[in-house]
C-alpha cells in the first residue's frame, strides 16, 4: 500500500556505475545490439533450493482469459465458480450476531470478528489430532491479515466522526479490526468449496491491543524499553500487516508495513531527542509535528495509557515513562503459531525493521540454513534476505516457536545490491562490518540491535540498491530462483534509471492525467549462485514489465496483449505446481480496468534478451510475454484491490482476498456494493474487504 519517499540518501540508483562500463551514448547508438552477455557476464545460472523445471510435467493454462472490466463483480473464467468465506465484521464466534450493515457492532466484538482490509493469507491443513498438517486440504486454519481500516465504510454507524479529536469507542473498534484473523475452514459438500467453521476454538483474532513478546537480538535493547514494558522484552499489537509469509515448520509469519500512519510525534519533539534519534526517526518517516492519519493517540476518555502509546514523544522522565520508542516496536516481522490460541505472538527482531511487505521462506534443504527474503514497500527502498544461523531440519515440522526460536532468532541480514552486468550481490549488515559502526557517517551504529531497528540506515551506509517499491516475493519450488514485484515509481526520473529500474516514461490516463516514472511497474527475480540459497551472489533479469497493450514498445517490452496486460504488480505467489499468481493494486489504468489476478508460467533467468528502455537505459529482460504463457485470471470489483492468495495442497480450492471495494466513494455516495453484489446487482450495502472462494464447477484443480 505505502508509495511515500522515505530514502534521502546518495545512493546511486547505479547510474555512475553504468558510466564506467559503457558511454549511455554507445548504448543508445547500438539500441537493443547490447548483448546478453555483455550484461549478464559470468554469473552462474546454477538451481538452487529446487529440481530444474525440465524435471516437472509441462505447465499450461487450461482456462479462457478473463477480459478486462470495470464490472462490481469478481470475474472469473468460464468454468469456475466464486464464494465468499468471509468478510469485515462477519463473527467468529457463536455468541455474536451477523455483521448489521449499520456499524452498530460493539468495538470489543472485534476481538471476535473478522478484520477489516484483508491481504496476505496463508492456508494451513489441520489435522484430525488438531495439528499442522501440510497435506491436508478438506481441514485447515486460514491465517488472513487485516491491514487497515477502510474509510471506514462497514466498521463505524456514519464513518469515522471529524475533529481532531477522534472518539475513544471509534479508536477502539479500529484497533481490534487491524491485525489478523485466524479461522478454521472445512470443505463443504461439493468437495471443492470451503466455508468458516464458527465457533472452533481455533477461531482467533490478534489485533493492535494484541500482547507481544520480542526475540532475537533487539529484545531488551533500549530502543524498545517504554512505559509498557521497562525491560524491553514485549510490547502491544501488530499493524498494517501487508504481506506475510510462513514457516517451513508450521507457523504464519505477519508484516509490518505502513506502521508510521498510526504513530504521532509531537512538534518540537527534536530538541528533546539526540542527534542520532532525529537521524533514525526522519529516515522512518516520523518528523517531529507528524500527527497520524488515525489520530489513536487524541482520545480523552477511557484509559489514558491505551491512546498514549500511540505518541512517540519524549513527555516523561525516561524512556520507561512514557511511550517515546514505541515506534520502534512496529515495523517487525510477526510468528504467530496458529495451532495454539494460547500462545503469544512473538517480534522476530533479527529480520530487521523497515515497511516490511512479506517474508518467504526459500526452498528448504536439510542441513543447510533457512532464508527468507523480504521487501521494503516505499519508493526507492531495497530487497533484504536473513539467513539463519541454524540448519534446517525436517523434525523441526509442527514445533511451533520453539522452531522459531532456532531458525529467526539468529542469523544474519544482507541487503541486495543489483549491478549492471546481471549479477547481484547480498551485503552483510552487521554490526562491526562493512562500516557499521559507531563511526558510520551516516548514523552512529551502537550493536547490531541498532543495525537491525535502523536497517533502513544500515542499507543505505553499504551502497544498497534503490528500488521501484519492493513488494510481494516468491519462491519458485521447481528451481529455487525468486521473484518480486516492483509495483512502480513516479519519483522514478529520466537521469536516475538504473538496469535493474529501467524505466521512465509519462502515460496519459483517461485522456487528461498526465502519469509519470515508472507508471506501471514491473518484476524483478533472481537465481543464487551455486544452488545456495544462502549464496552472497546471484544473477538477475526482469521477468515481466507491466504495461498497457497499446503503449510503446520500449514501455511494452515483454510484449503484453490484451489476455495479459497489467499495471501495478503487487501479490505474487507459487502454487506448488509452479505455476505463478500475479495480483495488482494499480491505479494508473484503473480508467481501463479494475484491479486482476494473472496466472503465468515461469521461464528461467537468463531466457530473454538484452533490450533498451523507455529513457535509454539498457536492461536484461525475460522471455517475451504469449497468451500461453501468461493469462488474466480474474478482475475484482469496483475500487478494489487484488490481494492475498492461497491454495490447498490439492489444487481444488483457491483463496483471494479483495481489498477496499468502493474505496473511491463514500457512505453518501458509494461506487460498489462488493461483496453483496456478487449476487444481488441491485444491493445497496455497505461494502466490504472479503476473502472470495474460487473452484471449478467440475471439482478439478485450478488453473491446471
């Protein structure tokens, strides 16, 4: 969601680099004559985490494109068939009555409903004992982050009351419906279908109140001791998770992205803080006289601690007297293990702390370490990946967090570096390497505590390279080789492109609006060196530029017709096929077609060509885009998002998650009804964020 410059540093886009390898001039002489080679040098290409895809039964899309429109309605192709399993303020509980479509629902009910803003999720199968089971497909714990609260549409009576100072029962329901919703799910009669078992005791909601313990090595540390917990040891709630990710043992891994909307800080805040605290706050984003767009922290009734912590200003004595670092709480990767409602959601501290947008897990391989790879979703921010201390071992399966515990708790973070010629480099960031220390010129580094809550700084210190916002990832399971959509950039200018963010371009929308940079985004992937996930090298290419189908053919470089045309790529995810889902969160060609959901079949890197961009800049491209290789799927409603995906191990049953419907309308005047208009065209409800059920009418496997 978030697309606000947060980067200020020098880093060079790589453009200084290019000028030593090759005169921009000789390149736009020789056009697309730059060669394959030339750019991608002697990087090995080498699998890693996975078997070649010439070992797997040829991938084909058995199903007809979906066309673009602008329909209040989930579109699906001939032959597939929709439900809704859930959405905002439906219960979880028995005890609680239907979502009213009135806001009339009591805030405390939404420790018992299902969040607003649905995004990432994740299918677990459950066992008859209780248990993960990763086969199971007619059983299973649905794990489905809530975002943020929309507008609010179907959360409060007559939307969010005006004022500077908001309601405390207000802040309150916003509060509970942030966060994630666990529920179990069993397959209905038709074999294919799935709906929400109310009242199963694994039916949970962890929200913004939600207790937290931190691990790994900022636990403790002085960056996160406040009012709340003088030890540095916990903390309270998790928000605007994004994009997720899971754990090869069983538990869901949630993301904290725009964590900066819901935090204020006072103005004059900066005379009252050190030099190196002004440094860290401003390059998150939180400028002293910030006031959030949620303003949680004005509330004047109720308790008075429950709406503090939501100010990160120096008003005490110390640090453990007010709420001063509580912004440093937020922005962590969140396990959460959904087979035990009792257990606490554990901050993994050691993935390091930025607008985390997922984390997923590469392919696992026993006796070698665990890596998780992750973006930063801000424009000009980077790609990170952990890898872990420990190496994977299979027994580990259904252990919870004490799993979590040996594998995210210790390890070490690196950041991308993409270079000119098609290789890449991971940088360590570690305290007391590659200049991060106390020394640093641009931030003093204290520990590796400091590394890590600071890694954005830290990144910036070692020449990271800057992105067109790094949002979802995945992992191919054929080969090993990651993608990551890079969902666009309008601070992208023509004299900062680099090979790995090629493009800058200006596109007309509906005629009048004039869009600039790079407008519709694209994906990026990577192949580590030696079959190793844990590799410090890798190569790249771009796999897939998004663009209309009508644009220019150096803004058109993967050659997308009308089956296949996108913008704004955003979720991204492998069945176990390995076949790739593409979703988008666009607005640049929404006066076209609402957001969608692809279906594509990988090619490898290295199976494209060398070609020249939009402003010149010579980049690695993949294979050229066909209606046999990549298809849309399904369109989502009016407004919306297309978000959040999930199968069951069989194939048979396909979650999606739509994203604020109507988002550009209001109570007075609403521009969708979704999801009550799924079926009933003439409904005047509210709309609401929903996870949609997707099967073939024939019982088969999707897609495939």
């Amino acid at each position: 969601m978030s697309n606000e410059i947060d980067n200020p540093s020098a880093n060079t886009h790589i453009q200084e680099v290019i000028a030593t390898r090759m005169s921009r001039r000789g390149v736009l002489k020789g056009g697309v004559a730059v060669t394959a080679s030339t750019l991608l040098g002697s990087v090995s290409l080498s699998a890693c985490g996975g078997s070649s895809n010439d070992d797997k039964a040829p991938l084909a899309l058995n199903f007809d494109a979906v066309a673009k429109n602008k329909l209040d309605l989930v579109t699906v192709p001939a032959g597939y068939q929709t439900s809704i399993l859930h959405a905002l303020g439906d219960p979880l509980s028995l005890a609680d009555a239907a979502w009213a479509n009135d806001g009339s629902e009591s805030a405390d009910s939404y420790n018992r409903r299902v969040g607003d803003g649905h995004d990432g999720m994740h299918y677990f199968g459950l066992s008859d004992a209780g248990a993960y089971s990763a086969s199971r497909s007619d059983r299973g714990l649905l794990c489905v982050n809530n975002e943020y609260v929309v507008r609010p549409y179907g959360l409060h009576a007559s939307g969010r009351t005006s004022g500077a100072t908001r309601v405390a029962a207000e802040v309150d329901k916003e509060v509970n419906a942030h966060g994630v919703t666990i529920c179990e799910v069993r397959r209905g009669a038709s074999g294919t279908g799935m709906t929400m078992v109310r009242g199963s005791s694994f039916n949970r909601r962890i929200t913004s109140a939600t207790p937290m313990d931190f691990a790994g090595p900022v636990k403790g540390s002085s960056l996160v001791k406040t009012k709340y917990s003088a030890d540095g040891s916990s903390t309270r709630g998790t928000n605007n998770n994004c994009a997720n990710g899971y754990t090869p043992w069983g538990t869901y891994l949630t993301c904290e992205e725009n964590f900066t909307n819901v935090v204020s800080r006072a103005a004059g805040d900066d005379a009252l803080r050190s030099p190196a605290e002004v440094t860290a706050l401003n390059r998150y984003r939180l400028k002293q006289g910030t006031a959030s767009s949620y303003l949680w922290d004005t509330p004047t009734t109720g308790t008075a601690d429950d709406y503090a912590r939501w100010t990160a200003s120096v008003t005490g004595a110390s640090a453990t007297d007010d709420y001063r670092n509580a912004f440093n709480t937020f922005g962590w990767v969140v396990e959460i293990d959904p087979f035990d409602p009792s257990s606490k959601p554990v901050k993994r501290s050691a993935l390091g702390r930025f607008a985390h947008e997922g984390a997923w897990p590469c392919n696992p391989v026993a006796g070698k370490p665990l890596v998780f790879y992750m973006g930063d979703d801000s424009q000009n921010e980077y790609i990170y990946k952990f890898v872990s201390a420990a190496n994977w071992d299979a027994a580990d399966i259904g252990k919870g967090l004490t799993a979590g515990a040996k594998y995210m708790d210790a390890g070490t973070l690196y950041v991308a570096k993409f270079n000119t010629d098609g290789s890449g480099t991971w940088v360590e960031l570690t305290f007391g390497k590659n200049g991060l220390t106390a020394a640093n010129a641009i931030y003093p580094f204290a520990n590796q505590a400091d590394v890590l809550t600071h890694a954005r700084l830290a990144a910036d210190s070692v020449g990271a390279t800057k992105m067109d916002r790094p949002e979802w990832g995945a992992v191919n399971p054929a080969n090993g080789e990651v993608y990551m959509t890079l969902t666009n950039n309008s601070s992208r200018t023509a004299s900062n492109t680099d090979t790995a963010n090629p493009r800058y371009y200006e596109d007309l929308k509906s005629g009048t609006t004039t869009q600039k940079g790079n407008v519709n985004g694209h994906i990026i992937r990577w192949r580590e060196a030696g079959s190793d996930a844990a590799a410090v090298t890798f190569a790249w290419d771009i796999y897939l530029f998004g663009a209309e189908a009508t644009a220019a053919a150096n803004v058109n470089l993967s050659k997308l017709t009308d089956v296949n045309d996108f913008s704004s790529p955003d979720g991204l995810w492998f069945d176990k096929n390995g076949m790739l889902w593409i979703q988008t969160d666009d607005g640049a060609y929404t006066d076209v077609t609402n957001c969608m959901m692809l279906a594509a079949i990988p090619g490898k890197v290295g199976d494209g060509s060398a070609v020249t961009a939009a402003s010149g800049m010579p980049t690695l491209k993949g294979a050229d885009a066909s209606a046999t290789t990549v298809r849309r799927f399904l369109v989502g409603p009016k407004d919306c998002e297309i978000t959040g995906l999930a199968m069951t191990p069989d194939r048979k049953t396909l979650f999606v998650n739509v994203q604020h419907p109507g988002e550009n309308g209001s109570l007075t005047t609403p521009t969708s009804a979704w999801p009550a208009s799924q079926t009933d065209s003439a409904s005047t409800k509210r709309p609401r964020s929903a996870t949609v059920v997707v099967t073939r009418t024939d019982g088969g496997e999707i897609a495939v």
